[in-house]
C-alpha cells in the first residue's frame, strides 16, 4: 500500500511540473477561477515558495527527512499501525521526495524558463542528461498552485491591503502538509512509543 501511495504521489507531482515548466513562462499565470490560479514560478528554498538556505544544503536536510520517516514508516508497519498513519507517512515521503528531484535533475534536463515578457521567449525545453542550464543539486523547484482567497480591507491593521494566503505550492508540498497535520492531529500518539493499552486508557479517562 505505501509503495503505491508513494509512487502515485511521485507520478503526479512530476507531470504536473513538467507540464508547466514545458508549457508556462516565468510568472505567467492562468486564472482557473477568481480565487484559483496556475502561476508559474520556481525556488530553491522551502516548502510554499519559502527561500532563506541554499538548495544543497536544502536537499541534503530533505534526504535526512526522508531516512528518518521512512524509518517510521518501517516501525508503523511493522507494529500493523493504523492504516491511515501509514498513508499518511507515504505522503509525506513521496512529497519529499519529489522535490528532490527538481532540486537533483532538473538543472540537469531543463533549459532555463524564461521570464514572461521576454520578447521571443519560449517555455523552458526537456534536453539530454547533463545538458541543461545548470548542474547536480542546483535545481530549481516548480511551484504553480496560487490561491489568492481574498485581500484584507485596507483598514486592517499590519493586513491591509495584503493577500490572504499568497503561498504559492505544489502538489508535492500540498502532500506533505496534509500528511504532516493530518499526523499531528490524529495519529501523534502512535509516534511517542505510548502503548496501545496506555492510549485507549487516556482516551478513557478523559
């Protein structure tokens, strides 16, 4: 089941940005609704666009995060723990996962997107292995999921004016954030080591 799970969340992830790297300039946006947008843009820092360490030093934590829950998700299977801790562990690893391939091949494989507006500019193009715009572990990460909800009265202090959740994501991040708080608000115990019997009776008492 979490080889699955993994391999479809890798699956889709990847076909949703080699569809837009290949199809989509720099900051080009398509309105899906008022508050649903495809826009274009790439990062090489955290999760929602977030951008403070370098890339390497990014993927080398990202690598570490992903031994370490594996390493949980080999316990919890191993213990026959909820089926839904384990679906949630295979997402969050295989969202990790997806974005260290951006970070590892796609300065590989991809030419450089350039920016919308660049006269003569075409979308960036899949080419051999090793000959693209950059290198190994210098990959940017494809972000394109923008929803603009609304923008908060100019009268609001420190938020006027501003965009209510302007993140923009991916389906690799969307994967490890639902897994991630669906873990801590539902699951958080089975990872502490508590006993089963020590769970029920806490849930007993209250």
């Amino acid at each position: 089941m979490s080889g699955g799970i993994i391999l479809i969340v890798l699956i889709l992830d990847q076909l949703i940005k080699f569809k837009v790297k290949t199809g989509m300039l720099l900051y080009q946006s398509h309105d899906v609704t008022s508050w649903f947008k495809i826009l274009f843009t790439e990062n090489q820092g955290m999760a929602f666009g977030m951008d403070f360490i370098g890339t390497m030093l990014l993927t080398l934590f990202r690598v570490v995060a992903i031994c370490f829950f594996v390493g949980l998700l080999a316990k919890a299977i191993r213990r026959r723990l909820p089926a839904g801790l384990i679906i949630c562990l295979s997402m969050v690893i295989a969202g990790a996962a997806g974005n260290i391939i951006d970070n590892c091949f796609y300065g590989l494989i991809f030419t450089a997107s350039p920016l919308e507006g660049t006269p003569g500019a075409t979308p960036a193009v899949l080419t051999a292995f090793g000959e693209g715009n950059g290198s190994f572990l210098t990959g940017h990460v494809v972000d394109m999921f923008y929803f603009p909800l609304f923008t908060w009265p100019d009268w609001v202090p420190f938020l006027g004016g501003k965009v209510f959740f302007n993140a923009i994501f991916n389906f690799a991040d969307a994967s490890i954030s639902c897994g991630a708080v669906a873990i801590l608000i539902f699951y958080w115990r089975f990872l502490t080591g508590k006993p089963r019997a020590a769970v029920s009776n806490a849930s007993d008492d209250k």
